[in-house]
C-alpha cells in the first residue's frame, strides 16, 4: 500500500522535527477595526475564488519590491509558544470563527486548511455550551462558516470534514461528563491540528528518498510541500537541479524559483509552453495538489494535467506531494466535473469584450497518469487512495 510508513520515518531518525509549537496562537489583528465584515469573499456573484482574491496579501505574489518583503517576512516575530489565550486580547468582541481563521492565515508557511483546523480548536476553548449536543451544534455551525467562506476551496472543506470525523470518533463521550467530554474534545482537536501541523515535515522525509543525486526535477506553480522536500534533499547535500514553469497568470513558479535560489538549489525558468521542449532533460516532474479525491487522480493548479500527459508519453515519473487532509470525497469524471475556480488574469494588453477568456484555476488530472502519491500516511500509489479516504471518513 505504501513503501514507508511515516511512522517508520520518524522512528529512524533520533530527533524527529517537532512543531514550533503544540499550541500555537494567531497573530493579532486589527482587521475587525477596518474590515466589519471578515469574510474576504462576500459578493459571491463575481465569482472569483476567494482563495485568489487574497492571495497577494497573504501569500506574497512576486511584486517589483517581492524580495525586500520576503526579508522582511523572514525577520517577524514568531507567535509566543507561551500565549495561549483563548479569544484575542486585543478585542471585546464575540468570537467569530472566521476572524480567528483570518487570524492564522496571516502566518504565510500555514496551509489553509490548518488554518481553519486551529480555528476550529479554538471554537471548543470558548465556547459556552452546557451539553455535548450544543457543543457538537456549534462546531458543526462553525465548519459550515468556514466552508462557505470559500466553497471552491476543496483542501478547506475537506480539512474541515475531517476534522469533524476526527474529534467525535469516539463513544466515550457518551459515558463522561460534560467537562470530561469537552477536555477529550479539546485534546482530540488539537491532537489533530499537531497531526495537520506536522504533515509537511513527514513528507518531505518521505519524498527526498526518491530525489537521487545528479537529476533534474520538473515543478509547477507553488507547492509549500514540494518546497519543504526540495530544501530537505539539498540540506541532505544531494545535488540536484530544478526546473520551474513560470505558472501563469499569477507567476507562481517565479516565487518557487527564488525561494530555491535562497538555498542554493540550481533553478532554471520556464515559460509554460516550454514543458514539452524541455521534457526530455527531465529524470522526474513534482507537482503539489489542491485536492485528492477519490479516483487517486489530483485537482491542482491549471497546467497540471498538460504536464502529466506530457511525461507519460516521454515515460517521466510524475510524484505528487499532498496532505492527508486534502483527501476529499470527490469523483470529477473530467475537467468540467468539479466546482469552479475562477482567478483573475491579466494580459498586460486590452481584450476586447466579444472575446471570452478562460478563467478556471485549476485542472483535473486522472490517476493513470501519477505515479506515486507521498502523504504524511506513507508513499501511496494512486490505486489505494479510495482505501485511504475509506479509512479518513470511516
């Protein structure tokens, strides 16, 4: 099912990672004073993915001065493993669910989707519930919050599931008070948040395995995970070298491209329609995912299925690094089978209005053309993910 467990990973090696910290706290925020209303997507009718409408404030979209933010990025306080408090001290307020969610986001290396796991927690610590049914009621009230903050999102909904499956798996709850009960609720989700938090590190042991010295790997758009294996491989004094699409519209594959150059990986750019060309210098292609579903096949940026066609006809691995909480219960049987994400594109010249542009963010590639899945589960082939998701929401 998998060549290595990441409990065999972990067990290897004497000093495990360990997260900065178990019970990490948001940074504060003053958007409540200047934002009344904390969902970045409320107009849903112009249709584009709140994930890409916020992208440039919390994800650094390259800009002319990217490299002097980065740096300042890099030099910000970290959050004190020692503030642990349960709504924000800067504020009065009742505590809203997506403002907490806002809150993590604003950490740029967490994923969104623990972003809401924390939040989540966080809902447990305040609230106010007398009996498990209430308790139970407000958290599923908060998921459903997050999942309509933006609908397209599918590592969010899912990780939001899961989360929910995670912390009531259990009949204890029936035989405990209620304080027990809500203590068990609390350790169970931040238990899972530490399991979230920790999943990058596991793969990125997991997926440097296969990255031998001397080749060269094909990446598209900007992967945290696919990153997080990269630099683990060159700290590991492999030597290797790296080739970026640019990741049109959005240019994602020049902030990949810089982020390798910080570390000293030899790094060449591409533009998209470069991959076939350069195809043939390819040893492997890593790819991130959006989401996994059901089929073991991936929605992941836009380019993402061209590339796997690509390097199955030249006979190319193509790996793919993901997050068990981006398994979702999803079966697209082609491209125009799933929730569409829109992302605003810019030409750099007028477009006429008679011509329609293609605003999807992301595309559905089919199993048959991965090859290996690294997940903090282990190192699966796409054939086994179903069994996995079964095991997830079981």
């Amino acid at each position: 099912m998998w060549w290595r467990s990441a409990s065999f990973i972990l067990d290897r090696n004497d000093n495990p990672p360990q997260p900065e910290s178990r019970h990490l706290t948001p940074p504060s925020s003053h958007m409540a004073d200047t934002n009344p209303n904390p969902n970045p997507n409320p107009n849903p009718i112009n249709n584009i993915s709140a994930y890409y409408q916020t992208r440039a404030a919390h994800h650094g979209v390259v800009t002319s001065d990217w490299l002097a933010q980065a740096q300042a990025a890099v030099g910000r306080d970290q959050p004190s493993d020692s503030d642990t408090s349960l709504k924000s001290s800067a504020s009065e307020k009742p505590f809203s669910v997506i403002e907490e969610f806002n809150n993590w986001r604003k950490q740029p290396d967490l994923a969104e989707a623990v972003a809401a796991i924390r939040a989540l927690a966080s809902v447990i610590r305040s609230s106010e519930a007398n009996t498990i049914a209430e308790l139970q009621s407000e958290l599923k009230s908060a998921s459903d919050s997050l999942k309509s903050w933006d609908r397209t999102s599918i590592s969010l909904t899912a990780g939001c599931d899961l989360f929910m499956r995670y912390i009531t798996r259990t009949s204890a709850f029936e035989y405990e008070d209620f304080n027990s009960a809500k203590s068990r609720f609390l350790e169970r989700a931040e238990k899972f948040g530490e399991i979230s938090y920790k999943a990058r590190k596991i793969i990125a042991m997991l997926g440097q395995d296969f990255i031998f010295n001397g080749c060269t790997i094909l990446v598209h758009g900007f992967s945290r995970v696919v990153l997080e294996i990269l630099k683990t491989a060159a700290e590991s004094r492999k030597v290797f070298r790296v080739l970026c699409t640019e990741g049109r519209p959005d240019r994602t594959g020049l902030r990949f491209a810089n982020e390798l150059a910080k570390v000293d990986v030899p790094v060449k750019l591409l533009i998209d329609s470069a991959v076939a060309y350069s195809m043939d210098e390819v040893d492997m292609v890593f790819v991130g995912a959006d989401g996994v579903v059901e089929s073991g096949g991936i929605i992941n940026m836009m380019g993402t299925y061209q590339i796997a066609l690509v390097a199955k006809t030249m006979d190319k691995p193509v790996y793919v690094a993901a997050e068990s909480y981006k398994f979702a219960r999803l079966y697209p049987l082609d491209q125009k089978d799933m929730v569409p994400a829109a992302r605003p594109i810019d030409f750099g010249v007028p477009i006429p209005s008679k011509v329609e542009v293609e605003t999807s963010a992301r595309d559905y590639t089919p199993p048959q053309y991965l090859t290996l899945l690294f997940t903090d589960l282990g190192v699966l082939t796409p054939s086994v993910v179903s069994d996995e998701l079964i095991q997830l929401y079981l």
